[in-house]
C-alpha cells in the first residue's frame, strides 16, 4: 500500500510541474506576442499611394455577337430549261464572274439567231417605206398623187420603224436569255453543294448554290445605350469611327481576328434599349467562317476626365466598395466609393474620393482603419501592380501549399514515435516497480 501511494505522488509532482512550467511559458509567450503586436501596431506599412488626378482612361468592351457575311449570295435560275453542266467542285473558291452553271445554251443561241433575222427583216421592211414615203412626198408637190396615198405611205413608215424597234426589243430579250443560261458568280467566295443535279429541268427561280464570301466578314452586336452614348460623345470629339479598332474572340479557339467598328447606330431599340453596331474584320485566309457565335472586344473607346485607381486599391467594406485613403497624419481611412467602369487594371470612381486625395493602391490585404502608412512613390502602371499582386498571392498559396504537405507528412510519421515514446515510458514504469518492490 505504501508503494502504491509513492508512486501516485511521484506522478503528481511530476505533472504538477509539468504544469506550473506551462502555464509560465505560456504567460512569457503570451508577453512576448503583446509585445510585438504593440510593435506592429506603431510601426508604419510602407505601401504604395498616389495622389488621384482626372484623366483619360483607355476602356476595352466586349459584346456577344454572330458572326456574318453580309455579302452572301444564293444562286438562282433566271430562265427554264435542262441544267446541262455544273461547272465548280462543291466547297471550292470562286471567282466574281466565273460561269458555274449551263442551263440548254443552244436552245437559246437558236433563240437569238432567230431574233437578229427579225430585225434584219424588220430593217427591211422599213428601208423599202422609207423609200416609198420620200417617194410619194415628191408625186404629191406633182398633184400626182392624193393626199391619202401620201398619208397611207408615212403611216406604213411609221408601221415598219415601230417594226424594227420591237424586233431590236426581242434580240435584246433573248440576249439576256441566253445570257442566263451561263450562271455566274455575282460574287467571290466558297461555293456550297450544289441543290440540283446536272440533267435535272430547272425553272426561273430554282435554286441552285450558295456563295459565301469570307474575306471581309462583318459582325452586327448591340451596343448598351450608355456605351453608345459614350461612344457617340466620343466620336463627336473628331474621332473617326474606324479609329476604334476591334478585335474578334472565338469561343473555345485560339484564332482571332482584328479589324474595327465602321457602323454606330442612330436610334434606341424600344424592346432591347440597344444601339446596333457593326464591326469589319479581314479574313484573308478563311479560317474563320460565318454563323459562328464569338465575342467582338472594341479597342479604343475612352472615358474623359475620369478618378481612377488600380483595381487592387479596392476592398469590400460594411457599406460597399470602398478604398484607404490617407489623412494628415498618414494614417489609413477607409472611404466607400461608387464604382464606374472597369478599364483593364483601372478602376473608374464615380463618387467618394475627390481630386488631390492620397489613396492607397498597393495590396490593401490586412490594412485597417487607423494604420500607420509610410507611402511610397507608384509609378502610374497599374498592370505591373496588378501582376506584382497576382504573383505574390501565387506564392503564398505555394508556400501554404507546401506547408500542409509537410504537415501530413508528421502526422503520417507521429504513430511510430508514439509507440516508441510509449515503449519507453513502460520501461521506465518497470524499473520503478522493480525499485519499490526492493
């Protein structure tokens, strides 16, 4: 029994000091971290701060839009006959004027040929009153003729000139005919499949093809009515329409196209409250086909005399958006800001700050009202602040990454040492018994 209580007090000197030795350590750390927490707190954060200024910010806007060719053509039959001949290979490039198709030609060369020998009889005819007319004109200044005679012979004149003119009216007809039975391209571009067999009697009004010209393509979209009021104001400032360039982003591609705006619209659509608008994009080697869904981005547009900061500077707060900005004693205030455009790695301020305020635009992470701020110079390029920004998150994410890997890997070592720690401490419970047994 006495052995058993010497043990039982053993343990519980040994863990009572365990614990006055804890609870001292704990109060020095918890000293220590008052202390560099008060540190912390008095020392300033350098991080950059700029003085707002207007300016004028470049925006980049993008709208969804279908792409088009607005020059695309469907070829049809203009006179009725056999279609003898297809002249192209399905899917190939064509040429404006190529012959593609020949609808009976022969049937209307004869056609023709007929129509010059009825104007040629017609000539004729009118030749030979012409003649009779000035004839009968000289008999009747002779009083050898009658007056009748005399009018009968202008009026057959008159007969035979509208003769001529109606067989000239009908060789110009099957001119044109003929001219039909050879389909040509009115355009250039790719050719679809063709709708009609060769040997297949075709009408006026068959169809027969599609052409698709690819180069140019043409992209309509609408525009917001505040963008294109903008837009509008912008161009009444001298600017040329096809100064705002645009450039053309295909889902799921990385094909692109460049080209620019060379259509604004002048009126609201009631339904949509939209401006259409109509951008132009070169195509040369056809890559990019018409009926695709892309998105059409506009290069160039601006917006004057605007406050603006990185948008880093912004941070969400109880009432909004909101920015630090600096009071006389460089200390840090939080300031809730109405926000306008987003223009790249700008940020448009439509209320809140004013021109001359300090605002803070380096990363604002852990940044408190009341901060002490020891501000340093920005050099104005809010893209190089962006990506400085991006890369210092990208590290600690790897830094926390690394250290959750090292962590699991104690946790997959800590059993084994348990088990020798609690080997050891049997062993040494052993020899303890052996001593008071003893």
């Amino acid at each position: 029994m006495k052995t058993t209580l010497s043990r039982v007090g053993r343990a519980a000197a040994a863990v009572g000091a365990s614990v006055l030795l804890a609870a001292c350590g704990g109060e020095e750390a918890s000293d220590q971290q008052g202390q560099q927490g008060g540190e912390e707190q008095g020392k300033p954060r350098s991080v950059e701060v700029t003085t707002l200024e207007r300016q004028d910010v470049a925006l980049e806007k993008s709208y969804p839009a279908l792409l088009r060719s607005d020059d695309e053509v469907t070829l049809v039959a203009r006179v009725t006959g056999t279609l003898e001949k297809r002249l192209f290979e399905p899917g190939q490039m064509v040429e404006k004027g190529d012959t593609l198709y020949r609808i009976e030609p022969d049937r209307y060369q004869t056609a023709v040929n007929q129509r010059k020998a009825d104007l040629e009889s017609a000539r004729a005819k009118l030749s030979r009153a012409q003649r009779d007319a000035e004839r009968f004109e000289r008999l009747l200044s002779q009083n050898s003729v009658s007056r009748q005679q005399y009018d009968q012979a202008l009026a057959d004149r008159r007969v035979a000139q509208a003769s001529v003119a109606q067989a000239s009216a009908a060789l110009e007809s099957a001119n044109i005919d003929l001219d039909y039975a050879g389909v040509t391209a009115p355009v250039s571009g790719m050719i679809s499949l063709s709708m009609v067999n060769v040997g297949n009697l075709v009408d006026s009004g068959t169809r027969l093809a599609t052409i698709t010209p690819l180069d140019p393509l043409e992209v309509r979209f609408q525009l917001p009515q505040k963008d294109a009021y903008e837009l509008r104001h912008q161009l009444k400032d001298g600017a040329d329409i096809e100064s705002i360039g645009a450039r053309l982003e295909l889902p799921g591609s990385d094909t692109g196209l460049s080209g620019h705006l060379d259509f604004l619209g002048a009126r609201v659509d009631e339904a949509t409250s939209t401006v259409q608008a109509n951008a132009n994009f070169a195509n040369p080697d056809g890559q990019v086909l018409p009926g695709q869904y892309v998105r059409v981005h506009l290069e160039g547009l601006k917006r004057y005399d605007v406050l603006a900061v990185p948008e880093i500077a912004l941070t969400q707060g109880l009432m909004g958006p909101q920015v630090f900005v600096l009071d006389e004693e460089d200390k840090a205030r939080a300031q809730t800001v109405d926000l306008g455009d987003l223009a790249g790695p700008w940020q448009i301020l439509r209320d809140g700050v004013e021109a001359g305020d300090r605002v803070v635009v380096g990363d604002p992470a852990g940044l408190k009202p009341g901060t002490p701020i020891k501000p340093e110079s920005f050099d104005g390029d809010a893209g190089a602040l962006m990506e400085e920004a991006r890369e210092e998150k990208q590290a600690e994410e790897q830094q926390e990454k690394q250290e959750a890997q090292e962590a699991q890997q104690e946790q997959q070592q800590a059993p084994g040492e348990d088990a020798e720690s609690s080997a050891d401490t049997e062993q040494s419970q052993a020899a303890a018994d052996d001593e008071d047994a003893s």
